[in-house]
C-alpha cells in the first residue's frame, strides 16, 4: 500500500455506554494507520470525549442532506457532527440505500453539507450480486460516482474517501477477491484520473465487505485499496486492531 491506510470501524446500530468504553479502551494506535471509528449518533458525544487525547478519529455513520439548521424532524447535520468533534461521515452505505431509499441525488445532496461543515465523507458505491452477475459492476460503480462528482464537482473528492462495498459481501462472510476487488478500485481510480490526476493518486479507495484479521492482508496487498471499510469485525478489538496491524505491515511509505 502505497497511501497511508485508512481503517473505518462501522459499528453500525450496536453498542451501549459500557460497551463503547470497553471496546475503545482496548484500541491502541497502529504505526503508520489511521484509524476511524463510527458509532451511532446518539453516543457520538461520550465516544468523542473518550477519543480526546487519542490518534482514533470520529465519524459519523449518517447526516442529514438537507440544512444545517431548521424544521428537520429526526435529522442530524453536518454542522452538529461538527461541534460533536467527527472529522468523517459514511453515505451511501447499501444498507442506507436499500433501506432507507437513499438515492444517488441524496447521497450527493449530503457530500455538500459535509463539505459545507468542512467533514469529509465517506461515499460508498457497490452493486448487488444480481448486478454483478449480469455483468454490470462497472456500470453501476461509475453511476454512483458521477453522481458525486457531476453535483458536487470533482474537487470534493479531494477531501473524500471512497468505499467499494459489494452488497453480496457485506455481513455475509463472503468477500471479493482481491483480484476482483483491485479491478473495481483500479476502475474507479481510473475514473477519477479521467477529471482529475492528482486527486485520483492521492484518492483512499477503501474496500468493505466482510474484511476480518484473516483476510486483510491479501486486500491490502492490491495496489489500488488503501484501507477498509469494516462492519462486524470492528466491534471486537483484537479483530479490528488485526486488521490495522496487517494495513501497516503493507504499508510501503
Ligand atoms: C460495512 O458495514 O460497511 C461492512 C463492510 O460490514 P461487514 O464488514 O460486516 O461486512
């Protein structure tokens, strides 16, 4: 890995105060790795307080697409997670998109107010396994991209990450190749490279989808995935800190 990884715990609707305090108080810096949690937004603030004086860095897992500020019954904004101390925000996480309806337009309208409240976000893109069997992965990776890139412009992608999470791999245990992986993140990169070289080289393309201690090493290994976007396994320490050890035993500065 030539970018400095880049570890995203997404703990996803899980946790509790004393869980939170637990799991945190067994995470340590790794050289060379920076590490990010996303717990959800309610315990943003006490996870915030306990990652004072620490390299771990917040984000949040959602944020609101429209406003900072007024008549947005359950909503959070950008400028909030902000004044809670989160530096990131996942979007388009699938599970938001199958869910919750987010729309490309929707995950686009969000990277605005993040970057309003100077957040960077976390965009996922991914297909599903009946996309991919019908041989329309590339298809529909770049869709969601431009998406970002044609309402928001392609210098967000200076301040963003990107997530490749097939859909079929999430939460299931199965999980892309490495080879099938690098392929779509040296797409994706090649996309970027079409608007803009510089922000493409220096763009974390992360990869998610059941990513555990005994398969990072061989994700990372592949010359386009700077990190990992990871979900079950970041909510047990030894797995998540396993995962930021092989990032940084692949790291070649
Ligand atoms: C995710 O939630 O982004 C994810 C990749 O989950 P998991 O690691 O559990 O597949």
């Amino acid at each position: 890995m030539s970018r400095k990884p880049l570890i995203v715990g997404n703990w996803k609707m899980n946790g509790s105060f004393a869980k939170n305090t637990n799991l945190l108080a067994s995470l340590s810096s790794v050289p060379n790795v920076n590490m990010v949690v996303a717990p959800p937004a309610v315990y943003l603030a006490s996870v915030s307080a306990q990652l004072m004086n620490t390299s771990i860095v917040l984000a949040a897992q959602n944020v609101a697409a429209e406003g900072q500020q007024g008549a947005y019954t359950g909503e959070v904004s950008a400028v909030m997670l902000a004044e809670l101390g989160a530096r990131y925000a996942i979007v388009g996480h699938s599970e938001r998109r199958q869910y919750y309806g987010e729309t490309d337009t929707v995950v686009a309208k969000k990277c605005l107010r993040l970057q309003e409240a100077g957040l960077r976000p976390i965009i996922c893109v991914g297909e599903t396994l009946a996309e991919r069997e019908a041989g329309q992965v590339e298809t529909v990776v770049s869709r969601q991209l431009k998406a970002i890139i044609d309402n928001c412009g392609i210098d967000l992608l200076a301040q963003a990450v990107v997530a490749y999470e097939p859909v079929w791999a999430i939460g299931t245990g199965k999980t892309a190749t490495p080879a099938d992986a690098q392929a779509v993140h040296g797409f994706l990169r090649q996309l970027v490279t079409i608007y803009d070289k510089n922000i493409a080289d220096n763009l974390s393309i992360l990869y998610g989808g059941s990513v555990k201690a005994d398969n990072a090493a061989s994700l990372f290994a592949m010359p386009d995935i700077d990190g990992a976007l990871v979900g079950g396994a970041s909510l047990v320490a030894n797995e998540f800190l396993a995962i930021c050890h092989a990032a940084n035993a692949s790291f070649i500065g």
